[in-house]
C-alpha cells in the first residue's frame, strides 16, 4: 500500500490529516459507501439511509488511521457505524471489533 505525502502550508512534510472537505474526499467517501454494505469493526450491515447525528449513521474509516500516517487511498479506506468509529479511535481494529466467543462443548 502506498502512503500519500502529505505537505503543509509552508511546503514541508506533515502528519496532519487531510481535509475532508474537498471533493476528492467526498468522492472516495462515497466510493466506499456505495461499494461496501458492513461496517468494517463490528461486521453488521450498514443502514445508509441513517443520517448523523444518528450513531448508526454510515461513516468512512482509515484502516491505518490518518493520525498514524495513514492514507485516503481507497486501499485504506472502510464502511463503519459512526459509534463503531468513535469508539475505534486510533486503536487497531482486533482490540475493538466484536469476537463471538468460542462454543463451548458439553461432554
């Protein structure tokens, strides 16, 4: 995956994020939430008519977040519940996504 270099007012290099008010931005947000129907922490399916401030609203998420260096390359980028993102932050995703736990046997 490559990583996008992002550069500041003054020319130089920067971690910050990119805006997302651009319509580069909108675009690939769209992108992902026309493409992909599960939110990418939690697995269930994504109400796209839910609008924010609804937490169940359709959200886009860096899988390598931007504030980790990561890029807006579609590669990078995933449908989420708007609550899911919120509570995901900047943590990787085994720490947050929902793991059914193992059946037990009965002998």
């Amino acid at each position: 995956m490559s990583k996008e270099t992002i550069f500041s007012p003054t020319g130089q290099p920067t971690t910050e994020r990119s805006p997302t008010n651009t319509s580069a931005w909108k675009k690939k947000r769209a992108t992902v939430i026309k493409e992909e129907t599960h939110c990418h922490i939690c697995l269930e399916e994504v109400d796209k008519t839910l609008k924010k401030p609804d937490p169940m609203a359709a959200q886009v998420d860096h899988i390598t977040p931007s504030a980790l260096g990561g890029s807006d390359s579609r590669e990078n980028l995933r449908l989420v519940h708007a609550l899911c993102n919120q509570k995901r932050s900047t943590k990787p995703i085994d720490e947050v996504r929902a793991i059914p736990a193992p059946s037990q046997k009965w002998f």
